[in-house]
C-alpha cells in the first residue's frame, strides 16, 4: 500500500477531504522523523514503536579495492510491532 492509497482509504472511512488526510498523514511522518533525529522514541500502543537501535561498530571489506573500511558505530531507525499486532498477524496466516 502507497501513502496515496493509505490516504485514500482513511479519507473514504473518515468521509473527510483527501488533502486534509493527505496533510495529517505527511504531519504524522515528519513528527516521527523529527522524534527520532532527536533521539526520542515514538511509542504507538496497541500498534507498534518506532525506535533507534545501535548498530556497533565493525570492520567491513570494499572488494572493489581489496582494502578494509572501519565502519563506525551508528543509529538506525527501526520499528518494533505491539504484541498485540504481532498476535493478530500470526492468526492470519495460521
């Protein structure tokens, strides 16, 4: 599902207008970003938490070159789904 389709089917749920759920949608994405890039985690219950997780740093080989590159320790964003959510995803493909 695109970011147009997912506004789609709220604005056809909702009733409201495709731009005004289009620009709440883009507002919900930008304040996660923002969270994050603050290092603030984003807990949604019942749905999931986007998180930063750490990546060490570790040794890593160009083989282009034949040389060894140092790749330094990092945060990247992840997404972590409710327990909730991860149960009813699991009844859906028993």
């Amino acid at each position: 599902m695109t970011k147009a389709e997912l506004c789609k089917k709220i604005s056809d749920q909702t009733g409201c207008d495709m731009q005004s759920i289009s620009a709440i949608v883009e507002s919900l994405m930008v304040s996660v970003k923002g969270s994050l890039e603050k290092g603030e985690n984003v807990y949604l219950r019942g749905f999931g938490s986007f998180i930063l997780r750490r990546r060490a740093e570790k040794t890593a080989r160009n083989i282009s070159k034949n040389t060894t590159v140092i790749v330094p320790a990092h945060d990247i964003p992840a997404f972590k789904p409710a327990k909730e959510f991860t149960d009813l995803i699991s009844k859906l493909k028993d």
